[in-house]
C-alpha cells in the first residue's frame, strides 16, 4: 500500500487527529477517536489504523504519550483533500463587517485596523506588506504566538522570536508566496526559513483600488485552525475590497 491508496477510513481518522489536536493541543488516542468521531470502529481498528498512518508519514507520537498527532505532511493531506469548505459564524461576520466600517480610508488606517481585528479573531500573528517603491511593513499580535503551548519551551520561543523580528525576511516571504499565487499555505518545514520549521503562513495577495498592491499574512503555530483562518482571511479580503468601492453590506 503507497500514500496514495490510503483509505476513506485513514482519512477519517487522519481528519479526526488533526481536528482534535488543533483544538486541544493534546495527543490524541483511539479510544478520543471511537468516541468523539468513528464510533462504529473498534479502538482495536484504529490503532491499527492509525500505525499505519505513522508509516506514512501523517501523524507522529511524543515521547511522553501513546496518542498521535500530525506531522506537516499529515496537516497537508488534511488541507488539501480533507478539510471541507467552512463558512463564518454570523457573529463573526458581523464583527468583521461592523469593523471594518469604523476603519478610515487611508492605507495604513485599513491594514492596521483590519489586522488588529484578524488578529483578535484568531490568536495568531498578522502581518501586511505593501510592495509599492515605498515598502512598508505593518504587524499585530505576534505576542499572540507566544501564548500558544507548542511555544512554552526556551528553545522554540527564541526560534519564533528571531523569526518575527526579522521584518525583511517576513517582507521577502509574502512578496514571495504572493508573487504567483493570490491565496497559498505554508506549513512548517514547508517554509523555506529554518526557524519557520514550527509556524505556518496563510497569505492572500491584496491590490486594492487607489493603492500599492501588498500581502496580508497570517503566522501562527502548524497546529493552526486552518479552515477557520482561510475562511476568516477570504471574507476580509472580499470586505476590504468592498469598503474601497463602499460596497460592504449592512450588518
């Protein structure tokens, strides 16, 4: 059997280690899977299952536990084949909406408004680049990142420190992912920056009317809550768009 003839059970559990894990930070074990989400299997079947999702690359387990967690390839799987479509919660939506209202019309005004607010909504960094002849770096919540428990240890605080503070490789880094692609995601050791190898980037290409065209980015740990992030950053897209023609809906 390859990675690519993993079943539709594999991909139950997979989907299931990686939700539970994204919302809990905790390893997680078959009998959490037979119960919360497969619970016509057998904690039997998913251990066997799940061993051989290990062999292939997707999960992984700590030391100190016999639960699973993702690796980076088990998060890109998930993404790419797993993760369905989720829409904003009507309270969200009408947090984005009513806040986006109150931001002003001048370049700097929108950005840091719109990524203080993404920024809140989340718990993750923020980050905007404008790539006109005056670059110009804008960010929010980075101390957000800190708050997260894969980022506890001495170590990995310093990594993500040394990342955040190096605002020309942050710059180089959405001019780079926005260049070809207006919506992309980078997780872990996807990132071509080592000290990027626990964090992952959602970044959606931004050319408003009237202005530089830039990038927004979200950073965040790689147990990011990815459909969430996607789904809130592509309804700020589309809002920030609509304030420049004064076209956001009432809330």
């Amino acid at each position: 059997m390859t990675k690519e003839d993993i079943s539709t059970r594999k991909e139950d559990i997979l989907s299931a280690v990686v939700e539970d894990y994204i919302n809990t930070a905790e390893p997680v074990g078959s009998f959490t899977i037979t119960k919360h989400y497969l619970r016509s299997v057998s904690p039997a079947t998913v251990r066997n299952e799940m061993q051989e999702l290990e062999q292939f690359g997707y999960i992984t387990h700590p030391h100190t536990s016999a639960g699973r967690i993702p690796t980076d390839n088990g998060y890109r799987y998930y993404v790419d084949k797993l993760m369905e479509t989720k829409k904003i919660s009507g309270k969200e939506l009408t947090l984005i909406r009513s806040g986006i209202k109150k931001i002003g019309r001048g370049m700097e005004e929108i950005m840091r408004g719109s990524l203080k607010m993404i920024s809140s909504l989340l718990n993750y960094a923020t980050v905007f680049v404008s790539f006109g002849k005056n670059k110009r770096t804008l960010s929010s919540g980075f101390s957000k990142i800190l708050t997260h428990p894969e980022f506890q240890k001495a170590e990995n605080i310093k990594n993500v420190i040394e990342t955040l503070e190096h605002e020309q490789l942050i710059c180089k880094i959405l001019e780079e992912y926005s260049k070809f692609n207006p919506f992309s995601l980078h997780i872990g050791h996807e990132n071509k920056f080592k000290h990027m190898k626990d964090l992952s980037i959602v970044v959606a290409h931004h050319h408003l009317r009237g202005f530089d065209p830039g990038a927004i980015g979200i950073i965040g740990p790689t147990r990011m809550d990815y459909n969430r992030v996607t789904a809130i950053l592509k309804q700020v897209s589309n809002d920030l768009e609509a304030l420049i023609n004064e076209e956001i809906p009432g809330t």
